[in-house]
C-alpha cells in the first residue's frame, strides 16, 4: 500500500519576506466512508490564499479499518509533517489542526487524547492549535449502522472525543451552524464546556441558517460570503500564532 505520506496534497503560498509559514493540516470528512483529499483542494487554496502552508493527507476508511486505526493514520502524517514541513517553508512551531465533520473528529480526538501521537512518536506540544468546522465530538448513542459497526471495536464512551478532555489541551476553534441537521451543534456546545470548565481556551462560533455542508463550502471562492469561516479561522490562526 502507498503510504498516505505519499499522497499528501500540498498546497503552499509563499513570501519572500515570511520564509516560515503558517501550517494547516486538515482532515478532510466523509463519516469515516468516504471522502478523499482530491476532494478539498479548495480548502488548500483558501488557507493559502490567507499564507498558509497547507496539508490534506488521506486516511484509511471503513470498512478496510476500524475505530482507532485511522487514528493512527492521522497521527503518523501528523508526525511526518511535523519532521518534513521545514522542506515546504513551514514552520513547525505554527502547526495547526483543522477538519469538517468526521474530519473534525479526527483533529480534535489528536488533540484531546494523546496516546496516538505519542504512539507514532509525536508531541501534542507540536499542535499550536486546533479547528474543528462542524465535528461529532459527543454524539452517542450511535444510530447509523455504518458508524456503529466503525466504532464497534471499543467501548462507546472511550470513542468520543469529549471522554479525554483535561487540563492543558492546546487552543481551539470550534465552528458550526444552527441549521446543521448531520452533524448537531450540541456537539460543539457540549466540548466547549467541558473543555472551559478544565480551564481550556476555546472559541466558538455559530453561523446562522448555515447546514453541514454549507458551513465548508463557505471556504470556496464565491461562497464566502455565507459565512465568514475563513476570516474566523484566520484571525484565530493570526491571534495564536502570535503567542
């Protein structure tokens, strides 16, 4: 099997007078199923657009593997990137986690529970923060079969990412839309009060009328409009990266 270090996309803006970027590495979504990083080149390009260093890498699917090996595919790249950015003029002192819906799930799970890094070698020190756009982080009882079956190896509660919040877990940025019918905003809601009440800092930001796959979409040219997504992600970007 090609590695999905090999199939990493990335999209890169460069200036003369900033050698070392920003870095984004999204997740792309797809309930765990489906989805491919060919489908997110859009994202690449409106992250670059804003100077970011930009990676979307692959990660297995169901039913080829199961709740928690793509997690593991997800911390491996992390990892690469982390070791390899330098080559691409990012900074590995930026790295930033970013996702849509389960791709959401996989950045803040990375985030939250450490053993997949450290498993693959990593740090969480390395995240200097975390964007989840519409992610399932407490959304049990599972319903749909597929989901039910892809996290059938482990017991309910350790697959959700509002389980391993504590103390000490790098900033994020969580973003939804009241209209979401895919994907619950109480969710967000739900992670973010966990997560303050640990003393974690945490944004949030609800878009008005705007549904699961309009929320991501709002990152493409002549969709921005909808929602300031990108603006939002930028100033948290700009905001911690200056920390």
């Amino acid at each position: 099997m090609v590695s999905m270090h090999a199939r990493s996309l990335i999209f890169m803006y460069r200036k003369m007078s900033a050698p070392k970027l920003r870095l984004s590495y999204f997740f792309h979504g797809g309930s765990w199923k489906k989805g491919s990083k060919d489908d997110y080149r859009f994202v690449g390009q409106a992250f670059a657009s804003k100077g970011y260093v930009t990676v979307i890498a692959n990660y297995r699917l169901y039913p080829e593997v199961y709740f928690p090996t793509f997690m593991y595919d997800a911390a491996q790249a992390f990892v690469w990137v982390h070791d390899h950015i330098n080559d691409y003029s990012g900074d590995t002192n930026n790295i930033f986690l970013a996702g849509h819906s389960a791709g959401a799930y996989n950045a803040v799970m990375l985030t939250v529970n450490e053993q997949y890094l450290k498993e693959k070698g990593g740090k969480r020190e390395w995240i200097k923060g975390t964007i989840g756009i519409s992610g399932p982080y407490d959304f049990l009882p599972f319903t749909d079969p597929d989901v039910i079956s892809t996290f059938s190896k482990e017991k309910d509660e350790l697959t959700q990412p509002i389980h391993y919040v504590g103390p000490n877990v790098p900033p994020m940025l969580l973003l939804t839309g009241d209209a979401d019918e895919d994907v619950y905003m109480k969710n967000t809601i739900n992670i973010a009060k966990k997560l303050r009440d640990n003393h974690d800092s945490v944004t949030t930001q609800i878009y008005p009328g705007v549904a699961h796959i309009g929320i991501i979409l709002a990152l493409a040219k002549g969709f921005r409009g909808k929602a300031s997504v990108l603006e939002d992600i930028s100033q948290f970007v700009n905001t911690q990266s200056a920390k």
